[in-house]
C-alpha cells in the first residue's frame, strides 16, 4: 500500500508542474466572449472576479495606456482565471490573442501564464 501512495504523490508532483494559472482581464463588455472561449476550449472550471482597476498619477507610461484604469476613477473589470494543464493554457492565451486581434476596441482583453509550482 505505502507503493501506491509514493506513486500518486509522484504523479501529483508531475502534474503540479505541468499545471499553469491563467489569468485573464477583461472589461465587462468582454464577459459573455470569455464565457465562450472557456466553453469552446472545453474549460471545466474558472472563477471571476469583479475588480476595479486605478491609475496612480505616474503611470503614464505608454505601456500602460490601454490598461483598464484612470488617474481620478476606477474602471470596473474582470479577472477571470482557471487553473489548467499545459497544453490547454496554449490554446486558451492563442484563443485570447486571436480574440483580441478581431477588436477594435483601446481596450485588449490581457492574459496571464503563471507556472503552478506547488499545491495542498
């Protein structure tokens, strides 16, 4: 039996390393078409969260002109994230990208790839 549970710790270890933390911000217009590359990605399970986004009065950086802030109010967004396999995280920040090529909008949806590297 102490076999067995080696092996599953071994194999969580594994697949912890192979898991990635996607974080995805959008504004809220975006909502429903981020419901849908989950779905059509055959996501299983991620999580929103309702944020508000400010702008400090020194960032004014080029770089930081199309994020979801201003200087005097705050912008109301979403961060969506999924905790997902390796191979699915590709596909989900091609499908973002592909997504936010398709926009006219000053306001591209950003994603994230963070590497999972433990787990309880």
């Amino acid at each position: 039996m102490g076999g067995f549970y080696r092996l599953a710790r071994i194999y969580l270890t594994l697949t912890s390393l192979l898991m990635k933390l996607i974080a995805i911000l959008s504004i809220e217009d975006y909502h429903p078409d981020l419901g849908k590359i989950f779905k059509n990605l055959e996501i299983p399970v991620y999580s929103e969260v309702e944020i508000t986004g400010f702008r400090s009065e020194k960032g004014d950086s080029a770089a930081l002109q199309n994020w979801f802030a201003h200087k005097k109010t705050g912008v109301f967004s979403k961060l969506s994230f999924a905790f997902v396999e390796e191979s699915q995280a590709e596909k989900l920040l091609k499908a973002v990208a592909d997504f936010n090529a398709l926009q006219p909008s000053a306001n591209p949806v950003h994603a994230f790839q963070l590497q999972v590297d433990k787990f309880v």
